[in-house]
C-alpha cells in the first residue's frame, strides 16, 4: 500500500502516478477551431495506462472519418448532441449515452448542439500529443463565441506521427459497442445500479468502464487496490471521496474529476437524492467485484428500496478480487 | 423594502410569499405512472402568480394531447429528451431546450430517454391542483425503476374541474415558441449572456423566462425589484447568491432552485467556468432592463472577453425599470 501524506494535488497533472483532482473547466486546454480539447489525465500522469479528455464545442464542429490500429476510444456525452458517423449509418448521442470505438473501426463525428461536451477514454495510444499537434495552447474551457477562419487537419502529418488513418471503411470486422444513458449489463448493489458500459471482454481485459448511479447514501467501506487504476468523473449530484492515507475529504460536483492510481486508499458516499458518476478502471480486471457483490438487474434506474449485498460473497472470494479493505480506527 | 430577517425557509413551501430554496430532489412529490411531479411553487406559495412544477419519468411515458383554454406553460427540458407532440408535427428537445405554448394550443409529450426530467413554469392555471388529483403521494424525487400496472387518466372529470381539454386540434392560431439551447434573443452585458427565450410580447406580458450564462466573475450589485418576483434555477455550474436583509449566503448547484418575490434583496456570482441559471420573472416587465444594460448579441455562447456594460444608461432610466439598488455599507 502506498502512502500519501500531502494534500492531492488538484488541477494540475502529476508526473508521477498519484491521486489527483480536475474540477470542471479546469485542466490543460488546446483548441482547435471551436472545439477545447482538455486534458483529465495524460500518458505523462498515467504511467501510459490511459489518457483522458474532454472535448467541448460549437454546433457543426466536426471530425472527420478515421480509425486507429490500436487504440480503443471511449466516448460518454455530457453534454449537447453528438453524430457519431459510422461506415453505413449514424448514431445520435444525447447527453449520458455511450459508445466503445475498437481498433480497426472507422468513425467521425458531428456536434449537433450549440453546446457540446464529451468525455473520452483512449487506452493504447497519444491522443493528447495528437490534440497539442493540431491545436493550439488555449486559457479557456469553453469554446469560443465565434473564430475568423475554419482550421484544416494535416493528414498526411498527422498520419505519419499518430495511431490514425484517415478512412470511411473499416479495416475489421469490429463493432461499435453503444448504450443509451441507463442501459448496460446492469447489476444492482444494494441501492446502487452499476450500468457496465464496457466489459473485459469488450476490450480483452485491457479496461472496463461502469456508470453508477444512486440515491443518498452510506458511504462504501474504505478500500484500495493492488492492481488497478479508477478514475471517477461526477456526472449528476453530488459525491463526497475520502482519499489518501489520511482520509482526505473531497467534494465532486457534475464535471469534476479524480484520479486514483493502484495503491490509493479510498471510499464514496453519495450525497444528492440522484448521484451519478462514470467510472474508468484500468486494466479490466475488477469486472467479477460487481458480480460477486450485487445481483443482475433488468432495471434503468435504482429501486426505491436497496436490495440485500453479497457481503459474505466478496469475503469468500476476496484473495480472487482486487480489493483490500482498510480500517480506520 | 420588506425585511426578511430569519433564516430563508429551505426544501418547504411557504403559503405566503417569503423567499425560499428547494434544492434539487427536495421538495413535494405526486407519482402517476412513471412521472414523478415535484412542486416548486405552487399558487398558494406564490400567491396565485405562477407555479413551478418538475416532471421526472422513465422514457416512453407520455400525456395525452390537450390544450389550455387561459394558462401559459413554458417547458425546459433539463435531463434526456422529450418529444413535444403538435397537431400537425413533433418537436424533439434535448437538455436546455425550450418551449413555450401558448393558450390554445394542443400539445401532448413522450418522454425518449431513461431518465427524462423537464421544468415547467405555468402562468394563469392551478396546474398542481390538477397533479395532486392526477398522482398519489410519494416520497422520492426519481420514477420507480418499475410499476405493476399503469393508470389512465379520468378526462371527463379532469375537463370538470380544470384548465384542459383533450384535443389534438388547435382552438387558436397561436403557435408554439421554440429555442435550442443558446438560442433565444440574445443580449450580452459584459460577460453574461442572456438570452431572452420568452419575452413579454410572447406572454402580453405576463412574463418573461431569461436563461443566463457566463464564466466565473463578479458579483452583481446588491438590488431589489418592488413589482415583480424573479425565480432562479440553476441549470449548470455553481451559483452564489445572497438574499434577504442579512445577505444570507446560498450557494446553487445544478436543480436549485430559489424563490425570490417582490421586495427581496439579492445579489448573486457565477462561481464555476461555466454557470448557467434559468429566471423566471413575473409579472413581465423587466425586460427592458436587460436591453438597457446590454446591447444584441449575434452569437450562442459568451465571449471570452467581457464587454463594456451601459450602467449610465440604466441609472439615467432607473426610474422606468423596476430596480432598486441597496448599499450594504
């Protein structure tokens, strides 16, 4: 178990693997015509795990059709409408809706509202040098009101010095993976409903990604873990964390940000009558926790009265999970 | 100047018109079906000004199509997304989009995503004592994750006894009012947008709905309006306010609301990157006040530069708007 005994850093990125707070708006921004480009987290502040960005913009912003050899991609909206355009069809994202872009699939999008905001997750690739490449250093989170003159890509740049390739076909058989905001393998943790939105064996362990959702709440038995990185993003309400060695107390409103490496001792409680917060956890391993804990369910919403835990389940599995639990007294 | 001297009354209606906070997924609630009702205002909280009503429900729940024969209903959607249905189309509205219909005018909806949430703002009607005859008592914020059966609406007796009549044709000309998010007549005053989503010629005056956003800046001058009453939701981001004689401090996050009638001092400050808050103001006749300080803007998001704001302008006409400036020194 690791030890940290400063104050987590918030709102800066770390080189080293150690918890960390974005809050909303905040973080590093490029632009690029209308869209900011900010960055949660960084091959730099993940050790290579992971990168984390949002991505704001103007109606009509768009990307165009490309794929990656090896990267997965991510992508929750949390704001605004989102076309996601596909070799034969096009999805429509609303806010809360998800979808997984395997390596090999060809994709662009479109920003279809005046205010458009999207989370992505990309595992195996250096998107954020790619995003610096393009665009430019930028000192807001918003994108701007209006810009003289429409940026063009440098393909064949980009293409030399990135995972991209710029394409309407597909170069596997590979499948957009897509869940409507509270749609998912649900399963039901006593009052909480975790909506897995990517499972280990959507991305061959490498990440899983769990939206969960609840009411007011108790908080979760204090915990770390040995082998794998969380990141929470809070989507709706309000989630109060304890992190660190010392308990540290954080509040995370809607768009704010933590990072908590292998080793970091933490716990939530949730603390509006409708919490919800989307979880990345890297490498996909901890996948048979929440099935060992809690129940299926057939639901998009949590019931109004919590359902019994697998407690004794976990215990007998435990040297199976990653999971230590940590007393405070 | 009235003097409210206690604590403002928080998650409770008055039945007199005192300033007072619900803070989101507080608040009474009535369940039909699917839909949960939560009262913000009611007429007896307001003194038969307005009512503030939130609909929360499961996707594919809907209402009939009727008309209001003298009630206004202005409709923001702020979670999922809601078909609006017309005599002769369909309007789809995502999150921060905006409907206002006018007397007259059939309607009906159909909720298109899970967890669909919507705040509406009813002028001229007894809309909550219709709710209170439609629903059933409840005690959460958030639709069930499921019912047994579901209940059909008594329409015969609901035409009895309140403003509607089910109909999928129109008894007016009058037609519905429309705005995307950012959209509106837009009004910049220094770095705020305003962008004004239903004005008095919209209403004959009844009132106005203004959306506001801007970046974290400073607090407006402390004021009061001795004419009408003003409500504020906040949509997005952190807004500080203080109110009352002693300047109470509140702070808003997204699904706050607070109550302020005529006679109440107040002031607030965006506090988050991005902060947007929704106004409701009653009777309509503050608009020009906005057109005063500001000037039009072209664009559907605030600049990242403040703009000069026309404050002699105002204190040359302060005796046409009904504002009040308070020194608390």
């Amino acid at each position: 178990m690791r030890r940290f005994n400063l104050d987590i850093l918030r709102n800066e990125l770390p080189t080293t693997k150690i918890p960390y707070i974005i809050e909303n708006g905040s973080g590093e921004h490029f632009i690029w015509n209308r869209q900011v480009f900010t960055f949660l987290s960084t091959n730099k502040s993940t050790g290579n795990m992971f990168e984390v960005v949002t991505i704001t913009g103007e109606k009509n912003e768009c990307f165009p059709a490309h794929l990656h050899e090896k990267m997965y991609e991510s992508i929750l909206v949390t704001e605004g409408v989102l076309d996601i355009h596909l070799e034969n069809k096009t999805l429509t994202l609303n806010r809360g809706d998800y979808v997984l872009i395997p390596p090999g699939l060809s994709h662009g999008y479109s920003m279809q509202a005046h205010r458009t905001k999207i989370l992505t997750y990309t595992i195996d690739g250096n998107i954020t040098e790619m995003y610096q490449f393009i665009g430019q250093q930028y000192s807001h989170s918003k994108h701007p009101a209006y810009i003289s003159r429409a940026e063009t890509l440098a393909k064949l740049d980009l293409e030399t010095q990135f995972d991209i390739k710029f394409t309407d076909k597909n170069s596997t058989d590979s499948k957009i993976l897509y869940w409507p905001s509270g749609e998912g393998d649900n399963v039901l943790t006593g009052d909480q409903l975790h909506s897995l939105i990517t499972t280990q064996k959507d991305t061959e362990d490498n990440y899983i990604v769990v939206s969960t959702e609840g009411p007011i709440g108790d908080a979760i038995v204090s915990h770390y873990h040995e082998k794998h990185t969380e990141t929470f993003y809070c989507f709706d309400g309000k989630v109060t964390m304890w992190v660190g060695e010392q308990s540290q107390e954080i509040v995370l409103y809607p768009g704010d940000f933590l990072h908590a490496p292998a080793g970091t001792i933490h716990s939530y409680r949730f603390d509006a009558h409708y919490s919800k917060m989307i979880g990345l956890l890297v490498p996909g391993l901890f996948e048979p926790f929440f099935r060992t804990l809690g129940e299926p369910y057939d639901f998009t919403t949590f019931p109004n009265e919590p359902q019994p835990l697998n407690f004794e389940k976990v215990i007998a599995n435990i040297d199976t999970l990653d999971l230590k639990f940590v007393s405070h007294d």
